[in-house]
C-alpha cells in the first residue's frame, strides 16, 4: 500500500507540472502573446538547452550554496531562539515582536536596509536567513512545548540539559515540526534568494540569469528557469528525508 501511495504521489506530481503547462499554454491562446507566453515545447527546448550548458550549471551552484549557507544558518539561530522560547514565556513574548516584524515586513524594504548596512554579495545569504529564522524557531517553539513533560522528567533523572540531550531527545521528538519547517523553508528560502539576487545583480547566479533573459525578452529561458527552481526545491526537500528513511 505505501508503495502504491508513492506512486500515486509521483504521478500526481507529474500531473501538476502537466498541469502548469496547459495553464501557460492556456494563457497565451487568451491574451493572444506567445512571447510573453511561449509554447510549452519551446519551453522545454530552453529547458534542456540550459542543462546542457556548463554555466547553467554554475548558474545553480551559486544560487544553491547561497540558499544551503542560509538553510544552516536560520536553522542554527532558529534552534537557538526557538527551545528558548519553549522553554519561557518571557523570551517567547521577548521575541515575538522581531519574529513578527520578521515575517510582515516587504522584502524589498528589507534588502534595501541590508544593502545600505553590507556589501552586495552577502545579501542574498543575510536577506534571506534572517526570513527563514521565525520559521524554524516557531516549528522548534512548537515541537518543544508539545514534548511530553514526562519525558522530560525521566532526562533530567540523569542528566541535565546538553548537546547530547538535545540530539538524542529534543530533536527527535520534534521531527514533525521540524520537518514542515524545513519543506517550507527550501521553497521560500529559493525564492528569497533568486529574488535578492535578481535585486542586487548578483554575479552568476539564477537571480541575474533571470533578468539577462527579460531584458532580451527570452521569456522561454524565464520559465526554463522556473522548471529549474521548481526541480531544486524538490532534490534539497526530498533527498534529505530520503536519506534518512533509509538510515
């Protein structure tokens, strides 16, 4: 039964990037504009055309090490933050107007402050980890508060509060909450930072190859790109769990 899910769930999946081309191929029959909105084959020649191409590839490398290095960093003060704020009310009310403001503010206006305050190339990297951080430390917030107390009385029995304590015990009571927040987190983290990068005109990197491609109007390349994105978003979500269902 699980293996038939699975391949419900794949085909689903498929179905749902058929789906993506139907509605732009849909969308250009309406407005009438296929440069705007090309063909789903043209699409999917830019697609391969730019796998093929080495710079793609480095195109992606740049852009994935900018979303890995925030991925660890969000998650390292995420953690920090999010089991102080489970463990007290006060840090927890503390913290909530800077994880609001976090979370409410434009991000424009948060990489127009951070481009003022550090140099260009270190935006995409600060931007977005500090947008993923109240995502982590409330799913850790969360997922320590819901730890059932009398676990944590039979630790505490033998050991007070420590790394090991908190790999061995914390974190895999909280896998629920933590993994929400990290499927959650690759998808807007990406964004964040082809967005930045976009802003900023970072150097060879997805963001800048975007709008290279809108400038000569190569809008097949646009959403070439997008397929992309949407495949890195799948590998960096997925691969993880994977390897770890098999451990």
């Amino acid at each position: 039964m699980k293996k038939s899910g699975k391949i419900s769930d794949s085909l689903a999946f498929v179905l749902g990037i058929i789906l993506i081309g139907c509605l732009i191929q849909a969308a250009g029959w309406i407005k009438g504009d296929r440069l705007v909105f090309p063909d789903v084959p043209e699409i999917l020649r830019a697609f391969f055309r730019l796998l093929s191409t080495p710079k793609t590839w480095l195109l992606i490398w740049t852009t994935l090490r900018h979303l890995l290095s925030a991925l660890a960093v969000s998650t390292g003060f995420g953690l920090l933050i999010g089991l102080a704020e489970g463990y007290s009310d006060f840090i927890r009310e503390l913290f909530r107007p800077l994880m609001v403001m976090l979370r409410s503010i434009p991000m424009v206006v948060l990489v127009v402050i951070i481009m003022v305050l550090t140099q260009y190339e270190r935006v995409p990297l600060i931007a977005t980890s500090l947008l993923l951080v109240p995502l982590i430390s409330e799913a850790v917030s969360e997922g320590c508060r819901h730890i059932d107390r009398e676990l944590i009385d039979v630790y505490r029995l033998n050991s007070a509060f420590n790394l090991q304590v908190l790999w061995y015990v914390h974190l895999p009571l909280m896998t629920g909450y933590l993994k929400q927040a990290y499927i959650s987190a690759v998808g807007m983290g990406l964004k964040m930072v082809v967005s930045t990068e976009y802003l900023v005109q970072t150097k060879n990197s997805l963001g800048k190859a975007i709008n290279t491609s809108i400038y000569f109007n190569e809008y097949e390349e646009i959403y070439a790109y997008a397929l992309i994105m949407i495949l890195l978003v799948v590998i960096i979500s997925e691969l993880p769990l994977l390897l770890m269902k098999k451990r």
